[in-house]
C-alpha cells in the first residue's frame, strides 16, 4: 500500500529456506495466505528498520500481523 511499510515479498527455492509459520489475511474479498521464512541471504533492495522505530512508521495490516505473530512487536 502507498506510503505504508511492508515486508519484502521473495520468490525463493524451496530448500533455500526455512518455514517459520504461515498467515492467513484477507483485504476486502481477496484472501492471501502467506509462508514466512527465514532468509540466509541478505535483501539487496529495501532499507533495513530498527525495531524500535516499528511504532512510529505506519506498517500494513499484513506487516503488523506478521510481526506480531514472530513476537517482534
């Protein structure tokens, strides 16, 4: 969403990485069900957020669910 924060989107092998759990989210009537992972390989694109700084940007609904449910915030 525009002028929100997200979490980056990855398209990855399989045994590249490791599942951490999976969410399911809905907007309007478009559901998603997403895996999260844990990523060995640095991002090349985005910028990195101190985890103290979470509350002051605004995070999608996604975001904000994904990081709850990995007890970042």
């Amino acid at each position: 969403m525009a002028g929100m924060w997200e979490l980056p989107e990855l398209t990855l092998p399989n045994d590249a990485v490791e599942l951490l759990f999976n969410v399911k989210h809905s907007i309007t009537v478009t559901n998603f069900k997403v895996k999260v992972v844990k990523c060995p390989i640095p991002l090349g694109t985005g910028r990195w957020v101190k985890i103290s700084r979470l509350n002051e940007i605004p995070l999608t609904g996604l975001a904000r669910k994904i990081l709850s449910r990995a007890e970042v915030i």
